[in-house]
C-alpha cells in the first residue's frame, strides 16, 4: 500500500465532500490528528474504519486501497492487488504491535528479575519469588520475539536463555553470600539450631555460626546435607 498516496485520495476526496478534517473525523468517532495523520500519510486508517470511511467519501474499498478512482476494466486486477496489499499490511501490523509487546515483556521481565535484589532483603523468600517471576514474564516475551522461528529454534533460544539468566542469577547470589556474608536467596531451606543457621542450596551449604553475637561468622562448604547433631557442634570445632 502507497500511504502517501492514499492519504491525499482520501484528503482529495474529503473536500469534493466539503468536509472539514473536523466533520469527517466526528462522523468516523476520531480525532481530527488522525484524518490529518491519514492525508498526510503518517499513517494509515483501521481497518474496522475502512467500510464506515469509504461510505462517507462514497468511493469503493478497492478505491481506497488503490488511492485513486479504479476504472471499471481495471477493477478485478487492481481488487486483487490490493486483497494482497491489505494482507501484507495486516501481518506487518499484527508483528510490528507483538513486537512491541514483546520488548515491553522482556524489559519489565530483566528490570523485576535483578531490582528484587536490591528490593528485598536476602533473608526474605521474596526476592526468589520475584526473580521467578520476572523470568516466566521474560519467557513471555521472548517467546512471542521469536514467534517467527520453528518450534524447536524457539524451544533451544528458551531453554538457552533461561541457562544464562539463572546461571547469571547464581553467580550473584553466590557473590553477595561471599562478598557481604548475605543469605542465599535461592536456597532450598533454611533450619535453625542453638546458635547455627544453616542454609542449603542446590550447589554449596551456607553457615551462620553465632548468629546476632560479637563474634558471629560465615563459611561455605560443598553440599552434605548436615544431621542436626552436627550442626549444633559446626561452630565448636
């Protein structure tokens, strides 16, 4: 379609009507920008406008989407021109409006997944929660960035993405527990005993020995799975 085109038709046609940008547009239930947007092609018109707008011009769609009165020998041709011309349109639309969704998806998904580190405190389940969430929301959004992509091209990118962003993820969990002696935040449990907490996840066990006192301090060790026993005598050796 040739928007430059058919906005003067349509701004040509308008004025044969003796109408205002004003008038057509309150007719049409837009605003006077948008008939103004439409002649001087900015833009073109919704297709749900396309039948009520021809109807207050009194010319055909076929005109419209020609952007010039069609000649009744030319008619079937140009018609079937523009039913390609209209679909093209369409889809690039439908990609341009999920595109945009899709970028606002994956941006709030990345802000939610690291601001909850600094939103909420490490000893709160919160930030993990959080973090989750703004992973399935990033999903989301990729996924429909990629719609275009087969099946399994999509299914590898999701599954890559979701390896780095969690790996990226860990590895700044691992460094505040190392760097500012923080509790884990993606830790499976978390148990209490005399003066240890013990916090385990996945890859390595943190513990807190002599927790709230002077003398209070962190280590990390491979993942074992502690008894409570010894986790009680931990902090004596």
């Amino acid at each position: 379609m040739n928007q430059e085109k058919i906005g003067k038709f349509i701004s040509e046609c308008r004025k044969k009507k003796n109408l205002t940008q004003q008038e057509l547009a309150e007719k049409l239930g837009v605003s006077d920008r948008s008939v103004g947007n439409w002649e001087n092609g900015r833009n073109m018109p919704d297709l749900s406008l396309f039948k009520p707008l021809c109807k207050e011009l009194d010319i055909t769609l076929n005109d419209l989407m020609s952007g010039e009165k069609v000649k009744e020998k030319e008619y079937q041709e140009k018609f079937e021109e523009n039913i390609v011309n209209t679909i093209d349109y369409t889809n690039k639309k439908i990609n341009k409006k999920n595109r945009l969704i899709s970028e606002i998806l994956i941006f709030f998904g990345l802000g939610l997944i690291f601001s909850a580190f600094s939103v909420f405190p490490s000893e709160s389940s919160w930030g993990s929660i959080y973090s989750v969430i703004g992973i399935v929301i990033f999903l989301i959004g990729f996924t429909i960035f990629n719609k275009e992509k087969t099946y399994i091209k999509r299914l590898l990118f999701n599954i890559l993405f979701v390896a780095l962003i969690m790996t990226m993820l860990l590895l700044l969990d691992y460094s505040n527990v190392k760097l500012n002696n923080e509790a884990p935040r993606f830790r499976i449990r978390t148990t209490t005993i005399g003066s240890v907490i013990y916090y385990d996840t996945l890859f390595y066990d943190v513990y807190r020995c002599n927790f709230d006192e002077e003398d209070e301090y962190w280590t990390i060790e491979k993942n074992h799975n502690p008894t409570d026993n010894a986790l009680i005598n931990y902090c004596k050796q």
